[in-house]
C-alpha cells in the first residue's frame, strides 16, 4: 500500500459530503495510486473535541488512532479534511503518532506533476474563487498548491477582499458548528458575501467544512440576491474533468 | 586646535547635576519595582522553563516579526510610524547609554570621529522618531483606524515622548549656538536650530539648565511609567517573541499525557489542567498578556468579533492582564460565551504583532470550562456522542465505511490480508 486514505468524520457521514470521499477515491483510482481506507476502524481525530476543551476526549481518540495505524503498519496518510490533517501533522507526533501526512490538494498536485493523473488540455474555464480553509492555509502554510491545481485545469482566479494568511474564517471551526445558540450574524454569510463580490461563477475549496458552510450561504444569498453562484470541492472538481488513463 | 569631544554637563551647576543624579535614581527604583510587581504575578503561574534550544531557532523569528517588523508593516502606514518611533527610540536609548559609558564610568567613547558620527546617527534618528510620533498622533487624532480605542493616556504617552525629543534638540541647538563648535554641522538638526536660537532670550545660556533639567525630568518620568503601562511592551513584546513565538497557530501544544499517568495523577490532571483562575496559566502566557499594546489588529480580524458574538480576543488578553493581581476565578471577568464564540481560525494569532497565542488562552480556558461542566447542551451531547459514537455526527461507527460501498474501495480491515492479496495479484 502506497498511502492511506484517511476519510475523516465529515466526508464519511454526511450525505453532501460523501461525494468528496467518492470523488477523491476515483482520482486515486484513475492514476492508479495502490491505496486503500481503515473504514470502521477510522475514529474521529479529536480535534473537535481537543478544541471543545475536551483534552482527555481528545487524547483517548488518538491514543486509539495511533495505535490502529501502527499495527496496520501505515506510513503514510492522505486526508480530504484540513482538520484531520493538521492533528497527524503537527498534534498526533506529541503522542508518538509520527506519519507522513499530506492533503488531497498537494497530492493530486503531485499525481499530476508526475504524469500519473492525465488532465485534459488546459483550456479557458470560467472565473472562480478560491476559499482558503483556515486549518490548511493560514494554520499550515498552503497555498499554492489548491490554486495551482485549478489553474493548469484553465480555471482563473479571482481574490476575496480577505484570502491567504488573511483568510476569513468560514465559521465551521473549533467546535463552532455544534454551537446551536446564535449569537450576532452568521460568519458564514459574511465569508459568502465576500465569495459573491468576487463575481466568480463558482467559490472553489478544499475542507469538507468549508465546503458545507460557504454552500449554505451562498446557497441563501443567491436566493435574496438573485445571483447564481456554486460551490464545490477541488476533489470533485478534479474527478469531473479527469478520466483513467 | 580644539579637540572633538562630548562636554557633558556644560553650564550645568553641581546642583542641578545632583538633582538629575537624584531623578534618575528614584525613576531607576521606580522602574525596577514595577518590572518586579509584574514579574511577581507572573511567576504565579505554571512554570514553564525557557527552551533554550528553541531560541536558537526563534533567532530569525525574532528579527522577521520584532526587528524587521513583518506584522506591523503589513499595515502600511502603522509600519512606517511604528519602525520610525522605535528605530529611533532604541538608537537614542543606545547613544545615551553610551554617554553614560562616557562620563559616569569614564571609558573615554565619544572623541574624535566616533563622535561625529554618533552626532549624525543619532540626529538622523531623532528626526525619524519624532515623524513617527507626530503620524501617531494624528492617526489616533483623526480616527484613521477604527480598531484603535480613543485614548486619552496613549496620546499623552505619545506628547510625553514628543516632547522628550524635541526637548533634546533644543538643549543640542542652544549649546552650539553660545559655544560655536567648529563641527556642529554633524548635527545638522542642532545646527539648524543653533541659528535660529541666535538673539532669543529664551534659548540663550541663561535659560539653557532650565530646559536641559526639564528634558531630563521629561525622560526620567517615561523610564519610571514603562512598566506600569502599555509602553512595557517595550520589554515584554521583544522577550514574548524571542522566548514563545507562535510559529503556527496550528498546533495546540499538549497540556498533558494521559498515557504518561498514573490513575491517580490522572484525576489530579483533571484539577490543574485546564485554566480556571488566574494562576493555572503558564507564566509565560500570563507575559505575554503584558505585551499587549491594544492595537486591535486581532479584533478587526476575528470573525466572531465582525458578526457580532460577544468574543473579542482583545479583551480576552486585556482582561487576563488586568486581573492578574487578584487570583480570582477566570469566569468572574471572562464569560463562558465569549470562549465558547471562538472558532479557532487563527487570524487573531497571524494578525498579533507581538507574538500572543489567543488560541492558546481561550483554549485553556475551555479546558477549564469542561472541567467545571459549563458547557452548552447541544456541544455536550455532541461530544457524549462523539465518545460513544467515534464520530462528530454520533451516527453509528458501524456506519462509517458505507460510503465506499459498491465503489470497490479496499479496506484495511486486517492489514496481512490487503498486502497478501496484493502480492498475490502482483505475482
């Protein structure tokens, strides 16, 4: 086995969700990555947890992930989900959890940059934004490969006012999604209205999280301003315009 | 020939001299009892020892973020104030410790060319320091950034200091002009000034220890205020950055070990490991609190803050700071609500200038909040299902995998069968 699919939480369960897990799996598929998924042995990382304030919560998860991916002897990790990659990055190691991890973006970046995942010609696509997912860019220094991505598909870029180190939060974070009180305005329709100023026909991104947030938005911000803005994750956007060779 | 050289305490009577010796040494009590008051209340804290090993490595950090100024320049403007006033502040803190060198212990510095080029440097640099605070000034002035609060104290800082520099261009212009130094052109500032001085009763001799004792009483009185005010970031922003960078606000750093515990210690962690009161901090995080300048750069970045939750990582910082001398508990002055407002995102961390882990605070502080039982009941259930259920949805775990269902995804249920079958279709 090549890598591990680390599927997470959010691209297992929830039903929008699964279709990044699909299309993520088919990528692999088609540039023939030998990998494969823990399926129900998979348990939450914990960083929701860790940041709710449940450490121990946090600690057990681990302590119980580690260990299942060493006696399935694994190395190496490709995750979908920011979250889940900056705890086996740089949180798993402080529990002897020491795995080379990489995100979806950097590693059909790579696919691509070896030749193993054919993309079509590159061609003018519509104009896009791209939202940077805070665990992924600010918290972890990438932001290059998910644009680059779209751009040798043919894809231009467009900036929101805020992106890259100064990315505005899609509100999912820290346990923030589970908060049922609602206190002030959403952040996820400021961070849509952001998305929308653009004039980009779709808001790119690469968390299960953000991608659940920013649909919601612009979902309810097309209908009061009569705009027609998609969202999607760069894993479907990839498995779309891709083929096996 | 006239030798070139500084004469210290020209026209200056033994009396007046004994005063400023006796200013400077209340303002040097006064400094050091407050650094003291502060350090005291930080030692309450956890104990967390320098690592210092990792300051080797914090070495560039420190010049990117408190040298070169990489966070204050991203504001334009900001950069510009703020690199003239404390480039200038630290080489004027240079050139008088350097006099001090000079006469009080005698190490004869400031002769020859050295002095001239001091006279230059430091008239260059004094220039700049005073642009800087007069942009200051008029930023805080006009309103220009709304995420400054309106303070009477942080203009008064800024005349204080003001006034401090120009004092000390006064004195330089009203020794050149009644003693006509031959190069009194390297302090070209000086210079100027020396000629227009000329004929005034004013800046004449006569009125020179009158203005030359008032610049002294001026900077004596901004040495004994530092550290009871803002101005101590002075200190502990440099020692913040140097000793507890922030490089990536990723990574929450590990409170405990569970696996590393006895069953007893384990319920002993429970009581000390999440921040309840005041002295559950580590000590270094209860200075970095006193490195705040309240410049707001978190605030207008932070998403709870910009739609409206009752979070401001400002005030999570302030208010740590200013009840750091009652160790009372932490949810008598910070509310459960503004903790739990947090998303974690980190623009409050990226945007913080002088290196403060806001995460970092509030994070510990939830831990708090869990240890007491103050949480929400939706993120409690959520969390009871996500124990029970090793998932945030608290669906099933037998669910997990049904997504891959029919897509012909391997599965590692039992690691030797995935790589035997493997083999076996290689072979």
């Amino acid at each position: 086995m090549e890598v591990l699919f680390w599927v997470g939480c959010a691209a297992s369960y929830d039903k929008r969700l699964q279709s990044i897990a699909r299309a993520f799996s088919e990528i692999m598929e088609k540039a023939s990555v030998d990998y494969a998924i823990l399926g129900n042995k998979e348990k939450c990382t914990g960083d929701i947890a860790r940041r709710m304030g449940d450490e121990n919560l946090f600690q057990e998860l681990a302590q119980a992930n580690i260990k299942t991916l060493k006696e399935h002897e694994v190395k190496s990790i490709v995750t979908t989900c920011p979250h889940c990659f900056n705890m086996f990055k740089n949180e798993y190691p402080a529990f002897g959890g020491d795995f080379e991890v990489t995100h979806y973006t950097t590693f059909i970046y790579n696919l691509i940059r070896e030749g193993r995942l054919k993309i079509p010609e590159k061609q003018k696509r519509e104009i896009v934004t791209y939202h940077d997912p805070c665990y992924l860019g600010r918290q972890n220094g990438i932001f290059d490969a998910p644009r680059d991505i779209l751009e040798m598909l043919g894809y231009e870029i467009v900036e929101m006012e805020n992106s890259k180190e100064k990315s505005f939060c899609c509100g999912a974070g820290g346990g923030a999604m589970f908060e049922t009180k609602q206190r002030g305005e959403k952040i996820n329709t400021i961070r849509g209205e952001e998305a929308l100023n653009t004039g980009a026909c779709t808001t790119m991104t690469s968390c299960p999280f953000c991608l659940l947030m920013m649909e919601e938005s612009i979902g309810s911000l097309n209908q009061t301003r009569g705009t027609n803005m998609a969202s999607r994750d760069i894993a479907e956007v990839v498995n779309a315009l891709t083929v096996k060779q | 020939m006239e030798t070139v050289q500084r004469d210290t305490f020209w026209m200056i009577s033994s009396n007046y001299k004994l005063m400023m010796y006796i200013f400077a040494g209340i303002a040097i009590l006064v400094f050091l009892y407050g650094f003291y008051r502060r350090f005291r209340l930080w030692r309450r804290g956890v104990r967390e020892k320098v690592r210092w090993n990792d300051v080797k490595t914090n070495l560039s950090y420190f010049y990117q973020t408190a040298i070169a100024q990489r966070k204050v320049k991203k504001d334009k403007l900001f950069g510009f104030m703020h690199r003239f006033t404390s480039y200038g502040f630290v080489i004027l803190f240079i050139g008088t410790v350097l006099v001090a060198i000079d006469y009080d212990f005698k190490i004869p510095l400031l002769r020859g060319n050295f002095y001239l080029i001091y006279e230059l440097v430091l008239d260059v640099f004094g220039v700049l320091f005073l642009i800087g605070l007069a942009l200051a000034m008029v930023i805080r002035a006009r309103k220009i950034r709304p995420r400054l609060r309106d303070g009477m104290a942080d203009q008064a800082f800024l005349l204080l200091l003001l006034l401090i520099g120009m004092g000390g261009y006064i004195i330089e212009g009203i020794r050149i002009s009644e003693m006509e130094i031959s190069h009194a052109v390297w302090s070209p500032v000086g210079y100027g000034l020396s000629v227009l001085f000329q004929g005034h009763a004013i800046f004449s001799g006569a009125s020179y220890p009158i203005w030359w004792l008032s610049h002294a009483v001026l900077a004596f009185i901004l040495v004994a205020i530092i550290p009871y005010t803002k101005l101590f970031h002075f200190l502990t922003a440099p020692l913040n950055i140097l000793f507890h960078p922030v490089k990536r606000t990723g990574n929450v750093e590990a409170p405990y070990n569970l696996e590393e515990m006895t069953e007893e210690e384990r319920y002993d962690s429970l009581k000390i490991q999440g921040v309840n009161k005041i002295s559950d901090f580590t000590n270094w995080q209860l200075l970095s609190t006193d490195a705040c300048t309240e410049c707001g750069r978190c605030d207008s970045q932070c998403p709870a803050n910009n739609s409206g939750k009752p979070l401001a990582p400002r005030n999570i910082v302030t208010k740590i700071r200013d009840n750091m001398h009652h160790d009372e508990e932490v949810l008598s002055f910070i509310s459960a609500e503004e903790l739990q407002s947090c998303t974690t995102c980190g623009a409050c961390v990226e945007a913080c200038p002088v290196s403060i882990n806001h995460i970092d605070l509030i994070l510990s502080m939830r831990r708090g909040l869990i240890q007491n039982q103050v949480i929400e009941q939706e993120a409690e259930n959520m969390l009871v299902r996500l124990e029970e259920q090793n998932n945030i949805f608290g669906k099933p775990w037998s669910d997990r995998e049904d997504w891959s269902k029919g897509l012909n995804i391997p599965v590692l249920s039992d690691s030797k069968k995935v790589s035997d079958n493997q083999k076996k279709e290689g072979a």
